[in-house]
C-alpha cells in the first residue's frame, strides 16, 4: 500500500502532466538542436539528475543547481514546466520519488541509470580521492564534482573534454559565478587526440598516483577509443584508480522497445552508441577480461540488469585499479 505522502505527490503530479509534457517536449527539441551544434547533448542526464537531487534535498549541490538554470542547451521555459509542477507537489507532499533518493535504492533499471550512478560514483570519490595527489574527471560534460571538494583539498583537479562542450562549460560557469579557478581544463578528443598527452602538457604527473572519473562515456566512443584508453590509464602509476559505467552488448542489440527508442533518442542528438562490452554471462568475467587487456584489475562492481543467458544484464558500474607496470 502506497503511503499518503506518495498518493499526493503522483496525484497532483498526474494533474500537472500536460505541463510537464510541454516542458519536455521543449527541453528535448532544444537538446536535439544542441547536439547538432557539437555540444553534448546526452551530457545534460547526470546533470539534470543532479539538480533534481538537489533540489528534493537528498544530496546538495549548489554548483549542477546554479549551471544547469543558464545552461544554454536547457530553455528556461522547458526546465520550468518539466521541473517546476514535480518540485512543488514534492513541497506539498514531503514524498521523494525512488528516482532522486540518495544513496539509490533497489534495483537500477535503464531509466535510472543516471541517478543511480551518481552514488557509485560519489562512494568511488570518497574512498579513493584522499590517497591521491591527482583528481581527473574523463569526458567531463557538465560534472559538477570539482565544485564541491572542501576549499583545503589537497589534490589537483583536470577536467578533460571535446573543446567544444568545454568552451560552453567554462562560459557557463562563469555566467553561473561559479569559481573554476582550482581547475584544470584539457580540451581534447578522445577519438582523434593523445588526451593523455594533453593532460601531460597541463601539468598532469603520470608518475603520480591519480582518481580518473569517467561517467557516461564509453558507449559514445569506438571498442578502439575505449582500449585506448583504458591502456593509457594503465600507463599511469601503480595505485591509480579509474571508476566508471558501461553498457553491454545487450543495450546497443535490443529489440525492446525502451532500447530502440533510447538508440533513436541519442542518434538524435548526434552521439550514436557504439560500445558495449560483451553481455554472455557472466558479464563480470568479460569486463574483467576486458580491463586485463588492457593491463588493469577490476575492482568493485555492480552489474546492471539480470545476468543470465535469457536476460543478460544490459550494464555495470566499476572501478579498476593500476597494480602492476604495463
């Protein structure tokens, strides 16, 4: 039985419905059209998830509440109608809805990716970042963590990304009076460039142990990008730590209807999925397969989805370490 609290909140959230759908089909038209501009389009999810968190006051972050309000890919209008009805009978209600509790509870299916994530990754952060000199967020896109580290930490922050998506972050972050001073930006392609050898140039130190962060990434880039980078990491000092999720073969092969209409929707936007590690069971084995080719061990690690030869599991979230010269 439903508690009252949540009654009232899908109650006065199905009354708002038609305001909401407005809001999204205007905030989905304009990602479309900025994606088209060569600016991550897909990188708005863990951010909007972000600031829903946020703003149902289950985990802080006043740095995604203050970007994504001037983000130029978000209309004003779209963030409002699609935001705004679901905050207020939140207000009204005090309910929380599974999607935006912190930690994530239960099992993470495909439309909860993005919340579900945010706490293995944030647990990956605080587990690993205060034995490291060196903090690298991957393929960046609109992560607000570098902005909420306490003023006093002692670790030097890189956040790499196309130049493109990173010019419009730097551009809104100043907009949003958000201090980026403390980090480091590497504009660079994972697909055509030495990012490590940019992140070089920057001032990395590969001879100094490092936290990569790389979130909802590798199923936009070529199987050859994804090694490539994995063996660069690798490259780095023992003890180096790279978190991070993926999809299997199952989500980019699907012919369920959520799959397709996810396929379409990022192909929309321009950013096609490409990889998936291999989903014959158990994933787990092929993903430490994977990593070890690449010369790193798999370390924590949650699949995603049923992992059996009828129904295999679709994704994964992991960490893996550097224990060992590659």
């Amino acid at each position: 039985m439903r508690k009252p609290s949540a009654v009232v909140f899908y109650t006065l959230s199905i009354l708002a419905s038609p305001l909401i759908l407005i809001g999204y089909i205007v905030w989905v038209g304009k990602t479309i059209a900025t994606g088209r501009s060569g600016v991550s389009g897909t990188a708005q999810g863990p951010l909007s998830a972000r600031f829903s968190e946020h703003n149902f006051g289950t985990r802080r972050d006043e740095a995604a509440d203050r970007l994504i309000r001037v983000l130029p890919g978000i209309p004003r209008l779209g963030l409002r109608l699609a935001t705004g009805p679901v905050l207020l009978a939140h207000r009204l209600s005090g309910y929380v809805p599974r999607a935006f509790r912190y930690p994530f509870e239960g099992e993470v299916s495909p439309q909860y990716e993005a919340s579900a994530r945010i706490w293995f990754f944030d647990a990956a952060v605080d587990r690993h970042l205060p034995d490291m000199a060196q903090f690298v967020i991957l393929g960046a896109g609109f992560d607000t963590r570098a902005y909420r580290l306490p003023a006093d930490a002692r670790v030097r922050v890189f956040e790499v990304d196309s130049p493109r998506t990173q010019l419009v972050k730097r551009e809104t972050l100043a907009k949003a009076g958000i201090d980026a001073s403390a980090v480091t930006f590497v504009p660079a392609d994972f697909e055509k460039q030495d990012w490590l050898g940019c992140l070089t140039s920057a001032g990395f130190d590969p001879g100094e142990p490092a936290l990569f962060l790389w979130e909802g990434v590798t199923m936009y880039l070529e199987r050859a990008a994804v090694e490539d980078t994995l063996r660069k990491i690798a490259s780095t000092a023992l003890g180096s730590v790279v978190a991070f999720d993926y999809f299997t073969s199952e989500a980019l092969d699907s012919r369920a209807l959520y799959w397709r209409f996810a396929r379409a929707t990022t192909k929309a936007t321009g950013e096609v999925l490409k990889f998936g590690v291999d989903s014959t069971p158990p994933s787990r084995e092929r993903l430490a397969e994977l990593l070890a080719s690449c010369g790193l061990s798999l370390s924590d690690h949650r699949t995603l989805g049923a992992d059996t030869p009828s129904r295999r599991a679709w994704g994964g979230f992991a960490t893996a370490t550097v224990d060992k010269p590659s």
